[in-house]
C-alpha cells in the first residue's frame, strides 16, 4: 500500500450503525446503516449492505449479486421510480379533468419538488 493512501475502512456484515459516519478515506459497507454516509474517497457498497439514509461520496459502487439486474433502460431510464411518473400524470390530469386550468399552475411548484425529491 503507498504511504500516501489513506486505507479503506470497512464495515463488516456483522456490525449495525445507527448515526451519520464520515470518512476522510475509501470505505467499504457490508452492514446495516440507519443514517447518513459523508466520505471525501471512494464508497463500495457490499451485496450485504442495507443503508436507510443520504450517501454523500466522491463515487461510489455498488455491488450487484450474480443474477441480479439492474435496470437502466427504457422508462428506468427516465425514472428510478414509477410513483414520480404517476405523480406528475396526476397533476397534470386533475385540473384538466375538473376543467380548472389554474391547478395547472401547481404543476409547475410540483415538478420541481418532484425533482428534487427523485434527485436524492
């Protein structure tokens, strides 16, 4: 290893973290995290790791299983979820449904919620 690398930290698959963990290096996740992750290096996220919150990293990779597939084409392409795109056809259809061209107006407050929402 170079003296100059800072070494990875790991999180074993036997270890649960309630909190935020912030990290100046690489760090590697294979346990449970019930928080928020901040690291200025490199994040690997094991095939173990169960992560319920924000992940702030340089980059990061995520590990897959052997038949697992992840899905980056057709509408996943767009959108990570199907709620975001039934949210906005729902915006957009219930003013024009009811015939009240100003709840078009929300649209346009909503969409940018949405996307800041879909973003995170």
């Amino acid at each position: 290893m170079d003296n100059n690398t800072p070494p990875q930290s790991v999180i074993s698959s036997e270890v649960e973290i309630t909190g935020t963990i912030k990290s100046s290096g690489s760090i590697r996740v294979d346990g449970k995290l019930d928080g928020e992750l901040h690291c200025t290096g490199d994040a690997i996220i094991g095939k173990s790791a169960q992560i319920k919150g924000n992940i702030v990293v340089t980059s990061a990779t995520i590990e897959v299983a052997k038949d697992q597939k992840v899905i980056s084409t057709g509408p996943y392409a767009l959108v990570r979820h199907p709620m975001y795109a039934s949210a906005f056809l729902y915006l957009v259809g219930t003013p024009l449904a009811l015939g009240s061209y100003w709840g078009l107006l929300a649209l346009v407050f909503m969409t940018s919620f949405l996307d800041m929402e879909a973003s995170r």
